[in-house]
C-alpha cells in the first residue's frame, strides 16, 4: 500500500477493528471512536464530542484517512457536521471512506443491482443512508478529499455468523420461495477499504458484498452441516411475519441480488471468502482449532 498512514474510525466496531488490525499490522497508526469506549477508543456520543480542541477532534485531525460507520440516526448523520467544521481548516486527511448498506436499493423483487442502480430504499433507515451518502461525498468534493462510499451487504464473519446462531439455539430456517440475501465477510470488507485506499477513486461508490446471494435458510443449513448438528425444520414465512420486529420486517421485506463486479474490476479485489459455504468453513476452522486448544 506504499506510504505508512494514520486512520481514524468513526464507530469503531466490528468491521472498523478488522480494518485497523490490518493497518497497524502494516505499520499504520490507528484511532477510533466508540459510543461506548473499549480498546482505548474516544468517546463520542453527541456532536460535541468532536468539538474542536475535544480529545477525539484532536486525534481526528491528525488522522491521514476517516473511514465512517455511524449508522444516520432519525435527525440524520451525527458527526457530518462536526467533522466538517473540522476539516475547514488545516487538516491532514486525504482519503474519506463511508460504510454504507445496500440497503440503499430497496426491494427489487428478486432481480440484481450493481453501483448503476438508481437507490430506492423501501425505509426510513434506507432514506437516510442516501442522504449520507450524498452528503459525505459532497463534502469531500468541497474539501478535496478522495472520499469513497462502500455499500455493503449483510456482514458476518467470527464471533457473528450462521455457525453462533446455531451454537447458541438462536437459528431459525424461514422459508420464503426466491427470496435471497447478499452477504460478506468482514476480512473481505476489510481488504476492500484497504485496496481503496491504496488507489483513491474520488466519488466512487463500490458494492461490496460476495459472489453467491442466497436464502438465509441455506446458510443456516450449512452451518449445523459443519457442526454435525440437526438444522432447524423450515418455518413458512407467512407464520412469523407478524411477530417480526420491525427491523426484522424490513429485512425480509427487500429481495435482490447484489453485483460487485466493481471492486474487482477498479480495485483487484480477490474475495478470500467468495460465497458462504468458504466463509464458513473457514471460521468452523477456527473454532475447532480454538477448542481443541482449550481442551488441550
């Protein structure tokens, strides 16, 4: 990736540490931001948090490259304002990247989409993600920073997959005819901000998501096929569609299938985990060598 940076993570959770981890193992220097501080994040909870001369602005300022994962709330992005006020003066950042959803394309019964798509989000959550895309690329066009939005699909990966669902008797297997998700693992979110940053696209939009959308009911299959277990009887989604939350019903209300043919093509992603079936593979690995020490 050439030349050693220093990156700061707005929201440093599950896919913003994966990404960190790789840098610091390159030699970069690594910061965040959490609601909810760990591993010696800042604390940024409200907009003030990131008021000039704060202890995470400082940090932020001295940053190289902002990647963005605060989900917009109801009022909108939190720290775009902020951070803009911030960045309208002396400041070193020179690559923005923004995690977002493919969300973004709401339902379309079953057929696929790539970056060309028009967005129509079918939600609210999905509305505004479209305002914060705009807005954030806007930003850096007015600042002339190489800012990047990054939509991806449904994230899993160690400690949050298919596999812990059925560990801990939380899978179910709903079945809904032609109904199939996009998925990625996080290493494979990670590897993709990380081609990015080494080849800035300014304005880009890249879907980032694997080769093989399929029904969550297949996952799960696949999942107590590696653990030698029973799956779950298959459930007709017609008998849990009342009781679902309405975060679970807007999940179930969008059906398409995600192309990412972008990130190869721009960036020379090579997905480490190109469908489900290696990703989870890969993390039963894992866990079997986990226990076996612990055994041992």
């Amino acid at each position: 990736m050439g030349e050693r940076g220093n990156i700061f993570v707005l929201g440093h959770g599950y896919s913003g540490k994966t990404v960190t981890r790789r840098l610091l193992a390159r030699g970069w220097q690594a910061a965040g931001s959490s609601r909810t501080p760990s591993d010696g994040a800042f604390r940024v909870a409200a907009p003030q948090d990131l008021a000039p001369g704060t202890p995470a602005a400082q940090a932020l300022l001295q940053a190289t490259h902002l990647l963005h994962s605060i989900p917009p709330g109801p009022d909108g992005d939190s720290v775009l304002a902020p951070v803009a006020r911030l960045l309208d003066g002396k400041h070193r950042v020179q690559w923005i990247g923004y995690l977002s959803t493919t969300g973004v394309y709401g339902d379309r019964d079953g057929g696929w989409v790539d970056e060309t798509t028009p967005t129509q989000p079918n939600n609210a959550r999905g509305e505004r993600r479209v305002t914060a895309e705009r807005q954030w690329l806007a930003l850096g066009a007015r600042q002339g920073i190489a800012t990047q939005v990054f939509r991806l699909a449904g994230i899993y990966g160690p400690g949050r997959s298919a596999l812990d669902d059925v560990r801990e008797s939380t899978a179910r297997r709903v079945l809904k005819p032609g109904h199939d998700f996009s998925r990625i693992h996080v290493e494979d979110i990670a590897q993709t901000v990380l081609a990015s940053i080494a080849q800035p696209r300014a304005g880009a939009i890249y879907n980032v998501c694997d080769d093989e959308p399929a029904p969550s009911a297949d996952v799960t299959a696949y999942a107590c096929k590696l653990l030698g277990v029973e799956p779950p009887p298959l459930i007709p989604f017609a008998q849990i569609e009342a009781s679902l939350s309405p975060m679970a019903r807007e999940f179930w209300s969008a059906n398409r299938k995600v192309r990412n043919d972008k990130i190869k093509r721009e960036l020379g992603v090579a997905l480490q985990y190109p469908n489900y079936r290696v990703g989870l593979e890969a993390i039963f690995a894992t866990m079997s060598v986990n226990r076996s020490m612990s055994e041992g």
